[in-house]
C-alpha cells in the first residue's frame, strides 16, 4: 500500500514529465526509446489502483500495447543501423518507426486499445493520456515521417473517431474517440509545421482540461447522468460552451486552431482534405449536441429535489476560462485580419 502513497504518485508524476523531456530532447534513437520505456514504466503506477479491478486491467492492457510498440520501435532501431541505404529500406524503416509511434500515441489503425483504457481510468489519468501521453510519440514522429503514410493514417484518424463516437453511452470513451479525431487534426498541424502542431496542442490540452476537471468535480462517467438528476443550468451551460469549443464551432475558442490548419490546406491545394475534415467535425458536433440537447431538455421529477450545485472558488476560474472560449475567435479575428 506504500507504494501508492500519494508521495509516491507526485514522484512517479515527476518521472513522467522528466521522461519526456529525456525522450524529446536526445540525439539518438537509442535515447528516444529510453525515454519512451522510463515513460511508460512511470504512468503504469500513476493508473493502477489496488482497490479498483478496472484501473488494474487498464494498467495491465497499457503496459502490454506499449511494450509492443515499444519492440516495434526497438526493432526498427537496429534495421536501421545495419540495412543497406536505398529508396525501399527507407520507406521500409520510416513505416516501422512511424507506425510504433502510431500505436503509442493511440492513432489509427492501433487505436482499439486507446477507448477500452479510457474506460478504466479516473478523469484525472484520462486527461494524461489524452494530453502528456501524445507529445513524445508525436514530437519523435516529426523527425523521420513518411509523408504519404502520415496523410493516410491523418485521414484515417480523423475518420474513425468520427464515426466511432456513434451510439457510445460512455462519456471517457466518447472522449477518447474525440481524442482520436483530433490527433489526426494535430497530424496534420505536424505536417505543415511544429509551431502550428504546439498551438494546436496548446489549445486542445486546455479545453480537455476544462472537460475532465468538470466531469470530475461533477463525478460523471456516463450520458444519462447528465440528464438523470437536475445539476444546476449554470453547469450545463458551463459544459455546453467547452463541448461546442471541442467539437471545433466557429464562435469558440476551438475553431481558431483548426482554423488555420485549413488555411494551411487549402494554401497548399488540398481542398478535399480540407472539406473532409471540415465534414467529420460536424459529425462530431452531432455527439456533442445529442448530450446538451439532452441534458438540457430532460426533465426528471423523481429527482427534482435533488440539485447538484458545487461551492467552490477554482469553479469560478473554470467559469472564467469557459467565457474565454466563448470570446475567443473575437480575439483571434481581430490578430490575424
């Protein structure tokens, strides 16, 4: 039980952070993978909890996926070192690191074990995975990306949680499955430029922040919650502002990351990526509007003496940053026109 002390957690959270910075910041790919395996070996204790089964399989699953990529990824390290240089064992290569970065980070076509983890962790872990989790992967991937490979599993990232999303009760799955869509946004930002990619990511880390810390003050796991007890309209309204932020609609402060990465898109002529991507947020605004709208029109009086109501300052500062998103392309209009 010392072990999961909450000393020992700050430590393992410490180590987590460190890592990365070990994996993004070396000059080989031998010190990559290092940062890689430290990082992984210092989440599985922040997720695993001895009084919960689910964290426990979650942790498990983790660490199984991840010790895969990471062979994959060692794998790909030594055909580099002794395969002869020309055009074929390039590509071949290129595809092996990318796709071992590919399952790390929880992108298509690796990405069922991404939803079924979700489900397992606390609001908290989740908001790690979805963030801090994706950097080193993605930061790596930048160095050695084959280009053609990248705009397949873009499209394919943004297509899957798009459609994934549909009849799914849970809101960490359905989280996770926006997260998926919105990785092959950030593949794209990557793509163009890793300024675009840190704004992007920037902008994304803050509004899931948002989310997570409301479902977790609110201790909400599933849709029907939101509509089984009266929670306050304040807090609907609160969670309906960061939903449409997430989901990308233009008067928030989601849309303005996305924003110019289709400016990028349609510069360098790819219209139809464009236009597909655009499409698939609107699919995923159609989620995101099925639970306001639910929320927000169900009426229960079996529990009408029941109302959730939060007294607590950092509530405020969340309220804050919600009507920031709400101002946001304001903002954004008046910088870049």
């Amino acid at each position: 039980m010392l072990f999961y002390s909450n000393s020992n957690k700050m430590f393992f959270l410490f180590t987590l952070i460190f890592s990365t910075l070990i994996s993004i910041s070396s000059n080989s790919w031998l010190g990559c993978w290092i940062g890689l395996e430290i990082n992984l070996l210092s989440f599985i204790p922040l997720i695993t909890n001895p009084n919960n089964l689910l964290n426990s399989e979650a942790s498990l699953k983790y660490f199984l996926t991840q010790s895969i990529a990471s062979i994959n990824f060692l794998f790909a390290i030594i055909l580099n070192l002794f395969l002869m240089k020309n055009f074929f064992t390039n590509n071949l290569i290129s595809i092996l690191i990318n796709s071992s970065l590919f399952m790390k980070m929880g992108s298509t076509p690796f990405h069922m074990w991404f939803p079924n983890i979700m489900e397992g962790l606390s609001w908290m872990n989740c908001f790690i995975l979805m963030t801090w989790q994706k950097i080193s992967p993605m930061i790596l991937l930048s160095y050695y990306f084959n280009i053609n490979f990248l705009m397949f599993i873009m499209i394919f990232n943004v297509l899957i949680g798009a459609i994934g999303g549909f009849n799914q009760t849970s809101l960490r799955k359905l989280m996770a499955f926006s997260s998926i869509n919105n990785l092959g946004w950030m593949l794209s930002a990557l793509l163009i430029s890793e300024n675009l990619w840190m704004t992007y990511f920037f902008f994304y880390s803050f509004i899931i922040s948002i989310m997570c810390f409301l479902f977790y003050m609110m201790n909400i796991f599933y849709i029907n919650q939101m509509f089984n007890f009266n929670i306050n309209f304040y807090l609907k309204f609160m969670i309906m502002i960061n939903f449409l932020s997430l989901g990308g609609l233009p008067p928030f402060l989601g849309f303005f990351p996305k924003w110019l990465i289709i400016n990028f898109l349609i510069l360098n002529k790819l219209y139809i990526i464009s236009f597909f991507f655009i499409t698939m947020s609107l699919i995923m605004l159609i989620f995101y509007i099925r639970i306001i709208y639910s929320s927000l029109m169900f009426f229960s009086f079996k529990f009408k003496w029941f109302k959730i109501y939060i007294k607590n300052k950092i509530f405020m500062l969340i309220n804050f940053f919600s009507f920031i998103s709400l101002l946001g392309m304001i903002l954004s209009t008046f910088f870049f026109f």
